[in-house]
C-alpha cells in the first residue's frame, strides 16, 4: 500500500500513561523515602528536600547561603578534597534553594553508592562553614547580582514580585548586595542547626535500588541525629492591591513588560483549569500572545506567561522584551487578550489544538523513571499521590471553551493585573 503524504495522520485522543508508583519507605531515624525502582537503570538519582528555604530564614539570603556553603567542604575533607571525592565515585551534585525549600540532589553509579552516601551523610553532619570560604562564595554571588541588575528582564520580574507580595514578604523580597556583605558563618551555622534536621526532610531515589543500597541508605542519612520540630514558615498572606509603575533603566536599549497577579496553587481545584488557560493565553509557541505580539504586529521576538505554583501561593506572569518605543502599544495589545479571553467565546477548533499539545507535553514530562520521579515530588509537596496526574488528564479531557472564559474571567481580568516596565528614560 503506497503512503498518501498528502493526508495528515489521524488524530486519537491521549491516554493517561500511569506512573511508577513509589515504594514507600522509613529510615529509622523517621525520614519519610519515596523508592522508585528500575533494574535496568545503571545510575541512581537521589533527591534530598528540606523545608530550608527563604520562607523559614529570619535574615535576607540566609537559606541561599547555607545551600551554597554546604558544598564548600566539611570538617574532615576540605572544600577541594570533598569534591574530589565525589568526582573520583563519578557523582553529580547539585545543590538548590528556592522560596520554599532547599533541595539536595545526587546522581551516582550504582555501585558507588556506599562511599557517596557516606560523603552526603558527611556533609549533613560536620559542614565547615568555613570564613576563607564564604568569602569566595560573596563575591561569586555579588557579581552574580550586579550582572543580573543590569538585565531589564530580572529587574521587572524582581519589581512585579515585590509589588505582588510586599518587600518584606519570602516570595516578594530580592537578595541585594548589602545583604551577601552581611553573611557570617555563625548565623549560617546556626540555620542549618534548627532547619536541616530529619523532620524536616524527604528523601526520594530512583534506579535500580538493590537491598544493599536500601540498606545503606539507612545506615547513612538513617543515622543522622533528629533535632527539634520543624519551624514554621514566616510567611504572610495579605497580598497588595494591583499597580502599575515603570522604572527607568539607563542604557537600556529595549523594554521589559512584566504584568502578573497573586493566583491560586496547586492545591486548590481550580489549579489545572489555570494551567491549561494559561497555555492558551501565553505558555507555548502558538499561544494567543505569542500570535498578536510576535507574529502579527511584530512588537517582540518571545512573550510567554507562566503559572507558578508555590507553596503558600501562586503567581502568574506575563514576560517580554519589546522596542522601547513599542512598549505602550504591546502593553494595550497583552491587556487586549486578556480581554478577549475573558469575553469571546473560544473556537472548539483552537481548545482542541490546545489540548493535544498539553497533552503531549504531559506524556513528555513523564519519559523516564527520573522524570516520574519529578512529577511524583511535585503532587507529594502539596500532599497529594500520583492520582493528582491522572485527574489533570481527566480534567483536560472534559475542559470545555465555556471552562476556558469562566477561568480567565476568575484570573486573568487585566484589571487585577499588576504591570511593570523597565526601559530606557524617557524624554520629557
């Protein structure tokens, strides 16, 4: 039978694929472990969460500077010998800090696991936090920062958040230059005492995880000490009323919009109804914004919103860079959208286009046992199992073009909107 190549391929709705259902597991020092086993797989992934982050530190930057003091050595190996150690096993350490937790993760051979997870025991138990290290650590981040201030991009992102949350609040506060002077390894000590404690933590590995690594897994991070309760986040929840400002940037040769408002997060229902309006308006290449914006007036090279869920809250944003002399123009157009989602009734023909690619982008982000792995770590942070994904392919599926308006007349009333722009001065 010859192959008629001017037919298109028939369509045929997605299927929701099932994850790897994890093993659940208790160190005996009571760390909770999420287990997903794969024989086939050579290499282990270890990913080790901590309720670390900016919502539990008491100073600005001190939960980003445990994190990258951590990596700096410990008391028995210094800064360069540690690290040698974990190159030698042929291990991959990565180390991070966001809004609401720190998170250690390790990829290893798996026969190396027993001397990589003593090496990560050995860092949970006698960090150096040495002051010849922490100086090299300021001044890495302290040229980090004056090259992110001089991108408009980072700069209207870091203003909408402060005008969305407060100043003073984890997920509207910046880390400043003056704040990394003010580091000092006692107070960094004294964070990683109350918080990196196995109450406050949960381990999740993935690969071929033999009854040798399970037990060592317990004689390593089983054994570490428990400490006090978990401390409480210090997070607020009275949220600012929308604004709008515009800052100006010498030397700047182009505009950053950045319009966005306080929105739920993934624990609540109306969650996945967001996320799938949000691909509509702005999250892929064929979005609404992208095709006024870019395509047909030609304002922007790329424009994308996003939907953040955090854990005390959600964000989403809209982001472009666009002439500075074209920075009024493109802001009516992205409230013109906004508009039109609210008030038009969407063709079936595009919510079913839209369909398929978050579908497909949902099969993609489940292919491999990490990457389930990943997809498992993010329903378990707001309580949730597995089933949180089959209901997202569930809720997909039956979402309709009258969902679709009722849910951006909910979130993305532009009015609700906050804005702010970095550009160029202007000329008065």
């Amino acid at each position: 039978m010859r192959l008629d190549r001017s037919l298109a391929p028939a369509l045929h709705p997605f299927a929701y694929p099932g994850l790897c259902a994890p093993e659940p597991l208790r160190l005996s020092n009571g760390i909770p472990c999420s287990l997903f086993h794969q024989e086939d797989y050579r290499i282990v992934r270890l990913d080790l969460r901590v309720q670390a982050g900016a919502c539990h530190q008491s100073e600005p930057g001190l939960a980003l500077a445990t994190v990258k003091m951590l990596q700096e050595g410990t008391q028995a190996h210094p800064s360069e010998s540690w690290m040698e150690c974990l190159d030698f096993e042929g291990a991959f350490l990565e180390l991070t800090s966001n809004r609401d937790t720190a998170c250690i993760s390790v990829h290893f051979p798996s026969e190396a696991a027993e001397p990589v997870l003593n090496l990560l025991k050995e860092m949970l138990l006698c960090p150096l936090f040495s002051e010849e290290r922490l100086r090299i650590v300021q001044v890495q981040q302290q040229q980090t920062l004056a090259i992110h201030a001089e991108k408009t991009a980072y700069v209207a992102y870091r203003a909408l958040a402060e005008a969305l949350f407060g100043s003073t609040h984890p997920y509207g506060s910046h880390l400043k230059v003056e704040d990394v002077e003010a580091w000092d390894t006692a107070r960094i000590a004294g964070f990683f005492k109350r918080h990196y404690v196995p109450s406050a933590m949960r381990v999740y590995v993935a690969g071929n995880l033999t009854p040798a690594l399970r037990r060592q897994l317990d004689r390593t991070l089983g054994s570490l000490p428990c400490g006090g309760e978990v401390a409480k986040p210090v997070v607020g929840r009275d949220f600012l009323p929308p604004v709008r400002k515009r800052i100006a940037k010498a030397g700047s040769v182009q505009s950053s919009i950045c319009m966005g408002r306080v929105v739920c997060n993934r624990a609540h229902p109306d969650w996945m109804r967001l996320c799938v309006t949000n691909r509509i308006l702005g999250g892929y290449f064929g979005s609404r914004l992208m095709t006024e914006i870019r395509e047909r007036s030609g304002l922007a090279y790329g424009i994308y919103s996003h939907a953040v869920s955090l854990q005390h809250a959600g964000m989403l944003y809209i982001a472009a860079d666009v002439n500075a002399e074209a920075e009024t123009e493109a802001v009516a157009k992205i409230r013109a959208e906004m508009r039109r989602l609210c008030d038009e009734p969407m063709p079936e023909e595009e919510l079913a286009r839209v369909k398929r690619y978050e579908s497909g982008s949902l099969l993609r982000s489940f292919d491999g046992l990490f990457a389930q792995m990943e997809r498992c770590m993010e329903a378990d942070a707001f309580g949730m199992d597995a089933s949180y994904w089959e209901r997202y392919f569930q809720t997909l599926a039956a979402f309709t073009c009258e969902d679709v308006r009722e849910t951006a007349r909910r979130y993305l009333d532009p009015n609700q909107m906050s804005e702010v722009v970095v550009g160029p001065p202007r000329n008065t």
